[in-house]
C-alpha cells in the first residue's frame, strides 16, 4: 500500500495492537515502532521496562493474549518463594519474564545501550521490524497526586492500582534527554510517510516521547502527517486509567478533549465510530478526522485499523502537495 516509512509512537497494551496490525501489513524496512521509556524503573536490581517489553512480547507473539501484557503460558515460581523470603512482592514478575529483565541488566551493566540491548532482545525473539526505545538516556515518570504525595510511575500504577487522584505529571531528566539514535534517524529520513500515536495514554505513554528534545521540531521538519489514534472510546479508555486521570485533571472524558491536547502537533485523528458525531468538531480545530473501528479485540481488528491508518496517512500526505 505505501512505499513510504512509518513510524508508530506507543505505550504498552494499546500501542501494542496497533504496532501488531501495522507489522502485519507493513514489512520489516516500512515501520518503526519507538516505545514510551518513561515507565521504565529498577525493582530487585533489574532494569525492568514495562511498555519496551509489551510491545516485544506481542510483536513476537509470546505474549498473554488475555491480559494483554506478559508471557503466555507464564509461571510464577520466583514470586512465590519471594513471598515467602517476606520481599516484595506488588510488581508481578513471572519466571519466564525474570530472563527478559536479567539479560537486559546485564548487558547494560556491560556498557551497551538500552537501544543496543532492545535490539539484541528481538533479534533473540525472531522481530524482524525496528523496535526502539525513546532513549537511551534515563528518564522517569512521576506521579504528583492531590495528597501531595509524588509517587514513581510504577507504584501509582502498579502498587497503588493508580488510587490516588492526580494533580499532574512531571518526567525527570527528560531536559538533558536525547531521542535514541534509530528514533531520530527515523524523523530525519526523508522517507517517512507518516507518524502514527498509537492509542495509548496520552499523558504518560505519549507525552514523554513528544516532549524529549528535539523530537516536535523534527516532526514538524519531516513534513510527515501525523496521526493520532484516540484512546478513548465512548466516554470511556479501552485499557488503562486514561479517563480516570481525564476526569482528575478536570478534563472531559471524550475523544474530542485528547485531540485538543494534542492540538498543534497533530495533523490527523482517528476517532472510533461510537464518537464518529466528534468529527465536526475535531475538524474544526484545524485537525482533519476519520471514524473506524478502533476497539482491537481479533488480529483482523488490529489489522483492519492498521490500513485504515495507511488510507488516511496517504489522503493526507496527497492533501498537503
């Protein structure tokens, strides 16, 4: 369909079925898929990168298909005895995951990038498209919540199942960050065709990739329409506490409020047809919009909406010569 490159921004659960349906239409030198790293933190003295890891799982398709994130097939030894050695025990890591974060540890304690290691990663898993973190450098996402309290990503989401209300968000050291070097040589290729926000949640998955430095500027130079598929559908997020943080940030719980924050670095938005009475208005900020189905329960789902994305990349790409 395209001879052009793509590149899709994700998260983890939602991000992840659209990368899937993308490397299913597009071959291995067509699509790149840069992952949110700001989710990244160190537990029992593994580099543990939660989105980097759903989006591998699933393009080699090891991943548990019910829940969206992990192995399949996982087991559960290593928590069970941690509990019994009285250690912590909130962030779920199964027996097969533990090699993942292991060989990951090791190899950037040897000195390799998190960029080199991600790669050594997929090749081992047989990923023939270009998985890449955001960067290499180490950014962190944190959590500030009306009690005052700042919490790391990781213990809102996981130890505190993201109880707390939120008041904002902040990402350490993203001022001194640099774009990971296959990411920026993706925005810099005058190949690229489009640049797709996967559905994930716009404040901690997405935010900390566009607001790394240097990376609106290069979009906006590559001239390449970018897309963002809505996270919300119906008033509600498919996956994740995207509306809840919506509602405490005093934010309306619909498709048409995540387009306005992303107004101004978007050319394109994909509603689903639930919302498809939005367009009008979503066109109206400047924004051009299409409705589909964009809730991915089957492969074909994802697939379906992977050349929907394509379609509309193409209209908007001929609309702009």
């Amino acid at each position: 369909m395209t001879t052009s490159k793509i590149l899709a921004i994700s998260g983890g659960v939602g991000g992840a079925k659209l990368a899937l349906g993308l490397s299913r239409v597009l071959p291995p030198e067509e699509l790149g898929v840069v992952a949110n790293t700001g989710d990244d933190f160190e537990h029992l003295g593994m580099r543990i990168a939660p989105d980097l890891d759903t989006v591998m799982y699933t393009l080699a398709e090891l991943s548990n298909k019910n829940q969206g994130w992990g192995l399949a097939g996982e087991s559960w030894n290593f928590l069970e005895a941690l509990a019994r050695l009285g250690d912590e025990t909130w962030f779920q890591l199964g027996d097969q995951d533990m090699a993942t974060h292991i060989v990951r540890t090791h190899k950037l304690a040897e000195g390799e990038t998190l960029s080199e290691v991600t790669r050594y990663l997929c090749r081992q898993l047989g990923i023939e498209h270009s998985l890449m973190p955001m960067t290499d450098d180490d950014v962190r996402t944190v959590v500030h919540t009306r009690n005052g309290e700042t919490l790391a990503f990781q213990h809102y989401f996981v130890r505190e199942r993201c109880a707390p209300e939120v008041t904002g968000f902040d990402f350490l050291n993203i001022d001194t960050a640099a774009p990971a070097p296959e990411f920026s040589a993706f925005l810099e290729d005058p190949a690229l065709g489009a640049i797709v926000i996967c559905p994930s949640n716009p404040f901690v998955s997405v935010d900390p990739v566009l607001k790394l430095p240097g990376v609106i500027g290069a979009m906006r130079r590559s001239q390449a329409p970018v897309i963002a598929v809505s996270p919300i559908v119906g008033g509600q997020a498919i996956k994740g506490p995207a509306a809840k943080m919506m509602a405490e940030l005093g934010m309306p719980l619909s498709a048409e409020a995540v387009a306005e924050h992303y107004r101004g670095r978007i050319d394109g938005f994909v509603l689903d047809q639930q919302d498809a009475s939005l367009k009008d208005s979503i066109d109206s900020m400047g924004i051009a919009t299409i409705s589909t189905n964009t809730v991915m329960v089957t492969l074909d789902d994802r697939i379906a909406l992977a050349n929907d994305i394509l379609r509309f990349a193409k209209e908007l790409s001929n609309r702009s010569l």
